[in-house]
RNA sequence: UCCGCAAUAGCUCAAUGGUAGAGCAAACGGCUGUUAACCGUUCGGUUCUAGGUUCGAGUCCUAGUUGCGGAG
C-alpha cells in the first residue's frame, strides 16, 4: 500500500510498541495479513534512544518491516505515566520532563523533540504531541488539554516543515491528535483549530469508553463533523471488533489497540463460532475442544492447532501458546478489516 | 525394637494458649494511542486419630497411626 492512500480504506495496525509485536517475528506478523504497525516514540526513546536509531536506520530496518510505520507521540505516555503519578514527572508548557523508573535518567519530550524522535525512528505517518487526559476530568482541565494539544500541534507542524520540508519533502504524513474530553464543545472547538493548522490526519484522542465500557459515540461523531471529508480519521485506540465495526459507521478508518495482542495473551481470543465473538480459552470447556479457534479463520493456528492445544499451552505458561494465541486474533482484526472493505465497496458500486 | 523429628486447604508452608492465613493450583471475570506472559473475584479446612489439662488447644500433656532420619 502506497502512504498517499493510507486511510482511504479501513486499516487496523497492532501495537508494536517497542518495535515487536510481542511473542511474534516480523514474518509471522506479516502472515496475519498485517500491513502496518505502531511503535512508540517515548519507550523507543528510552529503551534504542535517538541517536542510535538515527545510526540504525531506524526500527522498520532494525524489524526488517516493510509495511508501513505509525508512531505514536508519546501523549498517552505523558498522561497513564506521569499525569497519574506512576512515573515521576512535570507537564509542562514546553512538554514533559520525567525521570525514567529504571536508570533514573531524565528526559524531556517537547513538541520538537517528538517530531525529531519519530523522525529517527523511521516513523511514516506522526503523531503530534498531544496533552491526553483522562475522562471525567473538569472543564477547566480539559480547556487547558484542548489549549496545549493546539499549542503543541502547532509547534509539531512549524518544526516538521521547517527542519524537514513538511510531508511534500519528507513523504511522510502528520497527524494530529483532538482532545477535549467529555466536551462536546471542546471537541469541536480543538478539531477547528486544527483543522486551521492543517494536517494529512486527524486522530481520535482521550479515552474510547466511558466507564460502563461504551464508545462515546457522540465525541467521535464531533470530530469527524468537523474535520476534512479527505483526510484521514484516526480512532486511536479503538477496540473491540463491535466498536471498529461502529466506529468505521462515523467515518473513521485507521485503528490500533493493545486489546488483540494483549487480550491474546490473557486467553481472551476472537471467534466467529461463539456468540459475542468472544472465546476465553484458557476456561475448562476447552481441556479437550479438539475444533479449531475459529472454523472460518484461514490463520496457522486454526490451520493446525485445535482449542484444547492452545488452552494446554496457555495454562502452562508456554510461550509458544502466546504466539499461537497472538497469531490467531492479529487474523482475526485483519479479516474483520477486509469484510469492511469489502463491504465499503459494495455500498459504492 | 529403641531414640529423634514431623503431620494444618489439592500442593508448599504460616499462625505468644485467644477470630486458622499466605503463595501456588482450580473456577470465573477484566484488559481499549501496552510500565501488563498482567490484574481482580471466588472456591477452598473433622489443623492425622482418641483422650486429657484449660474459661479457651493447631499450639501444652498421654497414647496411637503414618512418614522421614538415626541407633541396633
């Protein structure tokens, strides 16, 4: 897929965020049909740093990756880290300082540095650096969240086009990321004002689901409302097969989520034979399922492994059973993604 | 045969004479721009048996049973 067609149809891209997706090889990734990836600028910071990465080649080399490459800005970092105190650090106007956990160095990401990390890094679609917060915040808060996003989005755009040509030198794209919270007004006002800027993507930002676990289907619909018909719409984070399927209903077609790989390796695997798509391996009733994950799946664990293998591996605690386990619902998303399109195109015919 | 040590949840072990707990296992659930092969809930007991002392015994005493070690 060529990077100026990027969005224009459905696109899921696991979360490889330290440059793997983990318990798989690059070719047993690109086997599930995948055909882009999501790394993170601030764990690649901290754990290659950029000088090395720029000597490297960047991480699609260092992964022998020829998809395409998403990095993230390191956003939501600043907000499950830093904002709720895990990590020692400061948000600050100019970006955030923190202390690493494990070596004690201190960092500091500002708007700049992200687009230059993420430069490093190889990344062909950025990721503006974006003051995330959670849900449920004050106004107040989230005003200053909307305030900052715009600031930094802004500073990203400057820097990316004075330093490197912008996407018509680079040939990569920027996106940006909307934040406001529960603010519907907020939303608007921020998706606006980025819009303004102008940017190649426009990203869903802050959390998915409210408490309950629903997508908040109003605050997405805002965003779409008020960006471009067309650039493309990032829905970052989203999620469970049922909200991709309504998400890409609003208008958005870019998604990634740790839930795939993460839930793959928890036993909570995809399966089109079970009633809510949900299929928790490791429970007793699969000791001796001898059918495979998903009769309809063409993926190599359901081509050669049945149900009480994986549940066997997985309470073992065998790696392997991981890799099956992740294999299966990268497959899985993929062939959810390609009904959408295959739908898309019938509704355009 | 004698001497010593031990016996508590399925397993490994805690518990001044004062409400028997933990870890693991098991069952189930959660996870949404990954600090997560993680987290949570539940299930779980004739404290080897029979007596005794005591207001009260897993704990102290007596006998037995089983296991481990040593002596002969």
């Amino acid at each position: 897929m060529k990077l100026k067609d990027f969005g224009k149809k459905n696109i899921f891209m696991p979360d490889a965020t330290r440059g793997a997706i983990r318990f798989l090889t690059t070719e047993q990734l690109e086997q599930t049909g995948t055909k882009a990836v999501v790394t993170n600028t601030l764990h690649l910071l901290m754990n290659i740093g950029v000088e090395n990465l720029y000597k490297l080649g960047g991480i699609k080399k260092m992964m022998n990756w020829n998809g395409l490459l998403l990095t993230d800005s390191g956003g939501f970092q600043v907000f499950s880290l830093i904002h709720t105190g895990k990590w020692k650090g400061k948000v600050h106007e100019n970006g955030a300082t923190f202390k690493s956990p494990t070596t004690g160095q201190i960092y500091e990401l500002t708007p700049e540095s992200s687009i230059d990390i993420q430069m490093s890094i190889g990344s062909d679609i950025l990721v503006t650096l974006d003051d995330c917060r959670n849900t449920g915040i004050s106004r107040k808060e989230a005003e200053i969240s909307v305030q900052r996003t715009l600031n930094w989005a802004e500073r990203c755009k400057n820097h990316f086009e004075k330093k490197y040509g912008g996407t018509r030198k680079s040939g990569k794209l920027l996106s940006c990321v909307v934040q406001g919270s529960n603010y519907l007004d907020l939303r608007e006002k921020c998706a606006k004002g980025l819009v303004n800027i102008g940017f190649d993507g426009y990203n869903f930002g802050g959390f998915v689901v409210d408490k309950e676990g629903n997508l908040v289907v109003d605050e997405m619909s805002v965003v779409v409302e008020n960006t471009p018909k067309d650039k493309f719409k990032y829905a970052m984070g989203v999620g469970k097969p049922e909200d991709i399927r309504k998400c890409s209903k609003l208008g958005y077609t870019v998604f990634d989520t740790v839930l795939v790989t993460r839930n793959a390796r928890h036993g909570t695997l995809y399966s089109s034979d079970i009633n809510g798509e949900v299929l928790r391996i490791m429970n007793a009733e699969y000791s001796v399922d001898e059918r495979p994950i998903d009769s309809n799946c063409d993926c190599y664990t359901c081509r050669n492994f049945n149900r009480a293998y994986v549940h066997h591996l997985l309470k073992a605690g065998e790696a392997t059973g991981m890799t099956l386990a992740t294999i299966h619902n990268l497959r899985y998303y993929q062939r959810l993604i390609d009904e959408l399109n295959l739908n898309a195109n019938a509704l355009n015919l």
